[in-house]
C-alpha cells in the first residue's frame, strides 16, 4: 500500500524533469544550431540577394523614379529598363504584385514578385487555396493556391520572357520573391524547369530563382531535387522557413502568433525526425538554403552577419526558434540590409574587387563544381533516409525516373494533336494540369508493372 501511495509523487516528479528538460533544451535551441555544420557561402554565390530583395520592395513602389525607400548607390532600379509592373487589378488579385526587369549591368532578366499584403483580402484567398495532399505535383506534394498563382503569372508573361531569352541569349532568367511572393517565384521556376522548351528551349543553367524568406511550398523531394536552380534566403530567426504549420493556419492565426508558434513548436518536439522525413505530405523550404546568422546565444546586439549554405535534407529548419526576433527577422527590408552587410564582409575578407576576371572565372567553375557534387550528395542522401519518391538521381538530379518515362509516354499517346499545339501559344495552366495528370497516370503505370 505504501509503495503504490508513493507512485503518483513520482511520476509527478518524471513528468517534471521530462517538461523542465524540453523547456531547457527549447530555450537554448538558437538559429545557429540549424547551420553550425554549413559550409560558409562565398560572395560570388551570395553576390545577386540584395539587389534582388532591392527589386522586390521595387514592386511595393507608385513611382520607381521617386522612391519611398531610397535604396543605396548601386542597388536602384533603372525606371527605363522596367518591361512590365502589374498590381492587383492587372492579376484580379489571383496572384500578388510583380515587375519584369532588364538588368543590363548584371545580363539578368529578374521577375521579382512581393510578399504578403495583409490588407488584401485576395492574398488570404491564395494561401487558403490548399489542403496538404490536395494538389500532387511532379512525385511530390505542393501549395495548390501558390501553384495556380505561378500558373497565372507564366500565362501573362511567358511570351515576353521567351522573347527577352532569345533577344539576349547570354542572360540568364531570375526569378525572385519574398514570404508568399516567394512561394510563387519557387513553384513557378519549378513548372519553367519542366517545360524549357515553352521558353525557347533554353539551357536549364540559365534559370534560377531566390527564395527571399521562403514559404513552406513543396515536399522534400522536391525541395532536394530542384535544389540546382531554386535557392532559399533565411535570416536568423525567421518563423516561415521553420514551421511546418499550414500556411492558411499562420495568416488565419496572425494576430496570435506567437501563441501558435509556441504550441507548433511544442508539438513538433513530440515528432520523431524519422516520422517527418517519412511524412511525403510535410512542406518544406525549398532548393539551397542559404542561412543569414548574425546573432549568438546569451549575448546582446546584433554581430557582423555570416552566411551559411548547404543542401540538407535532415534537420532542415525543422525546429522554431523561441525569439523575439521570429517575426521581425521575416521583414524584407531587415533582410536586405543584413544581406547587403554579409556580402560587403564578404568582399572585403575576399577582396573581390581585385580578383582578375580570368580568375573570377576559375572561381566560379570550382564554386558550381562544388554545388553540384553537394546537390548529388544530398539525393543520395534522401535516398538512404528513405524519403518517399526518392530513388536514383538522373542528370539533372530528378526523381520517380521510371515514372516520368512512362507517364511522358503515356501522355503523348493519349494527347491527339499535341504536334498542333506545341506551335501555338502555350497555356501555362493547362502544362501544369497535365504534369499533375502525368503524375498521376505515371503511378498507376507503375503499380501495375509491380503487381505484374
């Protein structure tokens, strides 16, 4: 009887340690944790992110002859090199604001599209658009609202891209975005990606985009495999990247979020990594991760800022970091200026300046070298963690091989007249619902070989 009356003062007292343990090691989870084992990125790579972010908050302006936010010397848009700006009444507010332009110092064609507006009733409209599960796309998952919007974007502009690409065949196309801006931007580079042909058949090396503050839009599969041309920008604590939280649930809950991102961040603590990497539904950030550190545990202010990159596929932000800074680290105009201090650190350690171009040149062969070797290390990676739909990587490092040979086929022969319609102009909507059907058909072409 004694021992039995002694039971529940224990328990209580293994519940205690067990909860005073969890908050211990929460508390002292920093965002140096997530990248302490990057390698750090050099400034060739990191080079394009703040005139990049200096574009996007271009969108936000009335007049880019005279600017709300005067950017520094070198980093301004040339009015006269802007092709298209469209707000929402030109996109029905089916997908947000965005520019198109003509980089002529930099021999880049850059689609910058916003972030969030918060007063826009339309913008909650995209990010409610999705179930996760409901929209399959390439052997993985995505947003449905993103992946429409990108369609949007691609029927209006692919023709003037596909004209630009061919009017100056050494530039390359950049496509940018920031938190649900850069959603679109990562999704609709993927649909480009799988139809080059659409845009004159360009070399896939002349397409990238820069994920500014990503949103959580593709499945790890697809975060890994398009990671050759899709890369993510984080800054320190940043809330987005790391919560696996639908995107309806964070803007629907934003005026208690910090309350949802503490019972997130409980609950994911209760999640075994192996159960999330085996989870094929689980949004991720997408491509390269290029994290933006710039302050240390313990310590008050803000250090010189260093930029961390890898391809990881375990421990990729999964955990929220309980900061102050969660929130305020998602803001555009604080990315920019710690982007633009990284890279002048950068410059400086390196002086870049002073490299001769024949040099810049090796450098930059070694540095994509690199990349590559790292993107191929991290689908062998996905494999051996057995990430679902991760099988031997081809070429350009895709996934489902075997799927996609016998949906192309399966769809080319049950699309009479598709001849006909590669010489008229080409519905980026309906590309994207057949990618989703071959998809589909591929799968069950598959299964039925197995069952076989």
């Amino acid at each position: 009887m004694s021992v039995l009356c002694g039971l529940p003062p224990l328990l209580e007292c293994v519940y205690c340690v067990a909860c005073a343990r969890w908050a211990w090691k929460r508390c002292l989870h920093s965002a140096g944790h997530d990248s302490e084992n990057w390698s750090v990125a050099t400034a060739e790579e990191f080079e394009p992110v703040p005139r990049l972010c200096r574009y996007i908050l271009g969108v936000y302006e009335d007049d880019l002859r005279q600017p709300q936010w005067e950017p520094p010397e070198g980093y301004g848009i040339n009015p006269d090199c802007l092709i298209v700006k469209k707000n929402y009444p030109d996109t029905s507010g089916r997908a947000p604001p965005y520019l198109l332009y003509l980089d002529h110092d930099h021999a880049d064609i850059v689609l910058a599209i916003r972030g969030l507006n918060l007063a826009k009733e339309s913008d909650y409209a995209v990010l409610l658009d999705n179930k996760l599960g409901k929209r399959k796309f390439d052997g993985g998952y995505v947003h449905n609202g993103l992946l429409k919007a990108a369609g949007l974007v691609l029927n209006a502009e692919c023709e003037i891209m596909k004209q630009l690409l061919e009017k100056y065949p050494n530039y390359t196309l950049t496509i940018t975005g920031h938190s649900l801006g850069s959603g679109v931007a990562a999704l609709l580079t993927m649909v480009i990606a799988k139809n080059l042909d659409s845009l004159g058949n360009i070399d896939r090396k002349r397409i990238r985009c820069f994920a500014i503050a990503p949103a959580r839009c593709m499945s790890l599969n697809l975060a890994v495999r398009y990671a050759d041309v899709i890369n993510s920008i984080v800054l320190q604590d940043d809330f987005l990247p790391r919560t696996a939280t639908p995107l309806e649930d964070i803007f629907k809950s934003l005026f208690c979020l910090p309350c949802l991102l503490c019972l997130r961040c409980m609950r994911d603590t209760c999640i075994s990594e192996e159960k999330m990497l085996k989870d094929p539904r689980r949004l991720y950030a997408p491509g390269r991760l290029y994290h933006i550190v710039e302050r240390k545990p313990f310590r008050c202010g803000r250090f010189p800022p260093v930029v961390k990159t890898a391809v990881p596929v375990d421990g990729r932000f999964e955990h929220i970091v309980l900061s102050c800074n969660a929130t305020s680290d998602h803001a555009i105009i604080w990315i920019e200026r710690e982007a633009r201090r990284a890279l002048e650190l950068m410059q400086e350690r390196d002086h870049v300046t002073e490299i001769p171009a024949k040099q810049k040149m090796e450098r930059q062969q070694t540095l994509t070298r690199e990349h590559n070797e790292e993107h191929k290390a991290a689908l062998q990676r996905a494999v051996t963690l057995a990430v679902p739909h991760a099988f031997s990587p081809s070429h350009y490092g895709t996934f489902d091989e075997l799927d996609e040979e016998q949906s192309d086929t399966s769809v080319r022969d049950s699309s009479p007249g598709s001849s006909s319609r590669s010489k008229t102009k080409n519905n980026w909507d309906e590309l994207i619902e057949r990618l989703y059907e071959k998809d589909e058909s591929g799968h069950e072409i598959l299964k039925s070989s197995r069952s076989q």
